[in-house]
C-alpha cells in the first residue's frame, strides 16, 4: 500500500491511475485505504480480468458508500451534485477551474425486473 500511496503522488494532474490487479492480493481492501489519498485531479480505474464483475463490484460500492456516509472515508467531493440527464453540465464543472473535488453524478435506480409491463 506505501507504494501505490507514493504512485498517487507521482501522477501529474488530469493523469489517470489504472489498477492492474496485484499478486496474492484483494484489491477491495487496497482501494479502502488509498481512496482518499486520490487526489482530486487524478482519475482512477482498476482491471481484473478474472475478478471484476457486476456481481462482485456491487458489494464492493455498497461497502464503499456505507464508509463514505459514516464518513470514516475521507474524499473531496465538489458541492455540486448532478442528475444524469444533466451529464453535459457536469463535464463542464468537471473541466472547471472552480471544482473543489468529485464530481458526482446520480443515477435512478432501475426498476426491478418484473415490476410493471404484463401483469
């Protein structure tokens, strides 16, 4: 982990990191404990061919937005908040000298599968 924290700060801004997956290692406790040392100028992805998955990243989110609302998750996130039908205006904000963090975008929740339609 004092690598990759040490990697971050060698980033320049608007560079992206790329987590390629690690030997013996879970990335899901590796992200925990660096996702705030993120600076805000940096973008970050990660690729796991055989691990990464609908079914295995949404425990991982789940977990990640519990410790961000207990605040126990330390992030920038700018005050602006934006609907995905305004996904143009939050590029905008994002490219903006004024942003202070995040940008974040919010989704609808899909409706269930079943739920309306033939009934």
């Amino acid at each position: 982990t004092a690598t990759l924290v040490d990697t971050l700060q060698c980033i320049r801004p608007k560079g992206t990191l790329c987590q390629t997956g690690m030997l013996g290692v879970s990335t899901a406790p590796l992200f925990h404990s660096i996702l705030g040392q993120v600076p805000s100028t940096v973008k970050v992805t990660c690729y796991e061919s055989d691990g990464m998955s609908a079914h295995t990243l949404e425990p991982l989110i789940h977990e990640l937005a519990a410790l961000l609302r207990a605040g126990r998750l330390p992030l920038s996130i700018d005050e602006s908040e934006f609907a995905l039908d305004q996904v143009v205006e939050a590029m905008a904000r994002m490219k903006s000298k004024d942003r202070r963090g995040k940008i974040v975008v919010t989704v609808p929740p899909q409706p269930s599968a079943g739920a309306g339609g033939d009934g």
